[in-house]
C-alpha cells in the first residue's frame, strides 16, 4: 500500500458562509482513500509588507510549515472583479517571500472555485495559474472544476448538494493524487 497523500487546501475568502470554503469541506467527504486533507484557514495572515518578511509572525510561520509539509496543494478561488481576491494573492506573496524562501517551490496543486456568475472562477482561475506558474508550483491540467451559481448548489448550512459538483471535485483529488504521485516518482 502507497503512504497517503497528504493535501493541505486553504480558500481565498474569509467569509463564514464562504462558497469556497465549502468546496474544500466537500473535498473532506469525498477525498481518495490514499489521501489525506488538512483545511487552512487564511484569516489572520497580515498583510504583506516586504519591510517585515524577515520576522513573519506565527500565522505565517505555521502557514509555510504546513505548505512545506504537504505533498500537494488544494486551493479554492473565489473570483472577484475578474481576478482572484487579495486575501488569496496576499497569502500567496506572503509564503513565496522571503526571496529565495518559496514555501510552494514544486508542489504539485490544483484549483477549483465558486461563485454566483455564470463562469464559476474562469477568469479569476487563469489569473491563479499564472502566479502558480511563477512560484514553481505544478498545475493540474484537467479537471477544470468552475462551479457557476453556486447559491443554487450550496445549502444554507454550507453543505454542496449538486451531486454533479460533488462528483467534479472527487475527480479533482483523484486526478490530483494521480499527478503528485507521478511528480514524486520523476
Ligand atoms: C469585491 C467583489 C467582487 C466580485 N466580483 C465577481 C466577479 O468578477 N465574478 C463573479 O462571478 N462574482 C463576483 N463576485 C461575487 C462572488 O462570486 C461572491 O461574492 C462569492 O460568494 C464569493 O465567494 P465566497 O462565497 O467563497 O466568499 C464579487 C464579489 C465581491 C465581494
């Protein structure tokens, strides 16, 4: 039997209710057996200024420890303005710094995201890749899980009932343990 993958996943909203946020808890009941999953929650990461990256306070202390513990990345979008949220990009300059101390330096990770238009993240996904890219990170191709509307396929209690959004995020971890599987053989 493999050892488990482990997978942290953090969401780039700070919002209770957050869609996103329950994207990652879905992908807590529906993650492979050779799998494990640790949720991260964003709130409290200050943010970035260079002047200070030498004396990161705790948050992002145990926030790069944990990024450099996993074997693999999960990360959950929401889309605002057409792009990702600060939170999310304030998060990811904070663990890429200080220069030559990039906690994310080929991790395997994925994306997924929701929202309440029509195109689930597209635009702001792509834009995440392209940091991703940046940071040396290894982006899973394929699934692409854009969820639109998603105040129609999450409850009020924060639970994703669409059982074809379900089944696109089961599909993400497989494919994700798939591919960091690999990365880790090469
Ligand atoms: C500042 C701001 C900008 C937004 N821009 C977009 C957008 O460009 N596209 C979109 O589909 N939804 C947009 N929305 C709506 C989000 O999809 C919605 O607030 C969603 O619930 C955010 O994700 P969360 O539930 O994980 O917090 C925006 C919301 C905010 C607050």
């Amino acid at each position: 039997m493999n050892t488990k993958i482990s997978i942290l996943c953090f969401a780039g909203s700070l919002r209770k209710g957050s869609y996103n946020k329950a994207l990652l808890r879905a992908a807590m009941e529906v993650i492979p057996a050779d799998a494990q999953l640790e949720i991260f929650d964003l709130e409290g990461i200050p943010l970035f200024n260079q002047d200070m990256e030498n004396q990161p306070p705790e948050k992002v202390k145990e926030f790069k420890a944990k990024i450099r513990a996993a074997d693999a990345i999960l990360i959950a979008t929401p889309e605002y303005n057409y792009s990702i949220p600060g939170v999310l990009k304030n998060a990811i300059d904070t663990a890429s710094r200080p220069y030559g101390d990039n906690a994310f330096d080929g991790k395997p990770v994925a994306i997924m995201g929701a929202s309440v238009g029509m195109l689930g993240t597209a635009r702001a996904q792509y834009h995440l890749r392209q940091s991703l890219v940046f940071l040396n990170l290894y982006p899973l191709n394929q699934p692409e899980v854009m969820v639109p509307l998603a105040q129609e396929k999450i409850d009020q209690n924060g639970r994703v009932t669409d059982q074809k959004t379900r089944e696109k995020i089961k599909e993400l971890l497989e494919a994700l343990v798939i591919w960091t599987r690999k990365l880790k053989k090469a």
